[in-house]
C-alpha cells in the first residue's frame, strides 16, 4: 500500500492489493480527485478515517446501450409515475445518499468531507445529480463525475425512498448518455443492484483502455 504525500500523484492502479486498495492518505482538493477519477481510481473510507483510494480487478461497469429496462420497469416508465432532472438539487442528492439506511452498513463512506469536495466538483461542473420525482417530492436519485473528455460517467451513489426510484434514474440517464455518445458508465463494484440493470465486470486492465487517450 502507498501512502499518498502533498504531491497531486497516485502510483499506477497495477499496484493496487488483491482487494482494490491502492494508496492511503492524501486529501480530496478537487485536483487529486480528478485526476484519481482519470485515471481509474476512487476515494471511498468512513468518516474518521484516513482517505483510502481504490481500483479494484475487475470492475463493474455497463455501456450505456446495454443497460437493461426489464418488462416490469417498462410498465413503471409507461405509467409516467416519475420525473427525472438533472443538477436540480445536487446537495439533497448527495445528502440523501449519505442518510439512507443500507443492508449491512452501519454507517456511511460519504463523508462531510466528500459532501463538500464533490458539492465543490459540481460547482465547476465536473459532477452531476440526476434527481427523481414524484408528486414534486425527491423520492430518488443518483450523482458521479462526469469526464465528458473520455465519454465516461462514474457513478457515486444512488438513493431510493420509494420502489423503483433509483431504477428510473439510471435508466433514464444511460438514455441521455447513449445519446451523447458516452462509452461507458463506471459503477465501480459489483453488487446485485446494478447486475440486474446490465452493469458486468471487466478486467481493470481493459477499463484502463477506456481512460487512455481517444485518438
């Protein structure tokens, strides 16, 4: 494991422990944060904590032409339950995110430090929300960096208060996304959440490829 010095530098994700963890230390100014983001690396540790930084083997990722809508969210999308905006209310986003109970966490990895750095990337345009309603309440939602330069969006965190809410924010910005021509959408690790909208693992050297230069 490295440990991170003031220098705006992380050593390559190959380096990385079998878990994923690569470095330790370090701060999250918004020029260390991008250039993790660039170059395939994300903070994620518990408030108290030193900042750890992560590229796991392999990575879990989704084009956005492959995100699945199954036949019972496409009833949900016909039915006109939701509507979805972009960068309305990032912070209630990124808040709500950080509030919400999830099974076998006892408390949260974004902490009041995150809030305010990625609150700060979203200020310069570097991270966006996409905020779900319903009868003009927030009821679910989604935030995470967006490098239009590679065409990759890597999401943070999701939030759902009511039964599909999460669901219909993603899908609608895979849409959005295929429709910029985006490449990619980086979900980092797997879980069952994100497997059962069409997100699969790939190996961290092929991921890598995505964020190399675009010739």
């Amino acid at each position: 494991m490295h440990i991170l010095t003031e220098d705006i530098a992380f050593p390559h994700p190959s380096q990385a422990e079998e878990d994923g963890l690569l470095a330790i230390g370090g701060d999250l100014q918004h020029e260390r944060l991008l250039l993790a983001y660039h170059s395939g690396i994300f903070p994620w540790f518990n408030e108290g904590q030193m900042a750890l930084w992560w590229s796991p083997d392999p990575r879990m990722v989704v084009q956005p032409e492959q995100v699945r809508t199954s036949k019972s969210m496409r009833k949900v999308f016909r039915e006109g339950q939701f509507k979805v905006t972009y960068n309305q209310n990032f912070l209630e986003v990124i808040l709500a995110c950080k509030r919400i109970p999830r099974e076998g966490q006892n408390d949260t990895w974004i902490t009041n430090a995150m809030v305010a750095a990625y609150l700060k990337l979203h200020e310069m345009g570097h991270c966006i929300s996409v905020e779900v309603w319903q009868d003009d309440q927030l009821v679910g939602g989604l935030y995470g960096i967006d490098l239009k330069d590679k065409g990759i969006f890597c999401g943070e965190s999701m939030f759902s208060k009511v039964s599909n809410a999460s669901k219909v924010g993603f899908i609608t910005l895979s849409r959005k996304l295929k429709q910029e021509n985006y490449r990619l959408i980086d979900c980092q690790m797997y879980t069952d959440h994100l497997a059962s909208l069409g997100a699969k693992e790939i190996p961290r050297e092929t991921f890598l490829k995505y964020l190399s230069p675009i010739l």
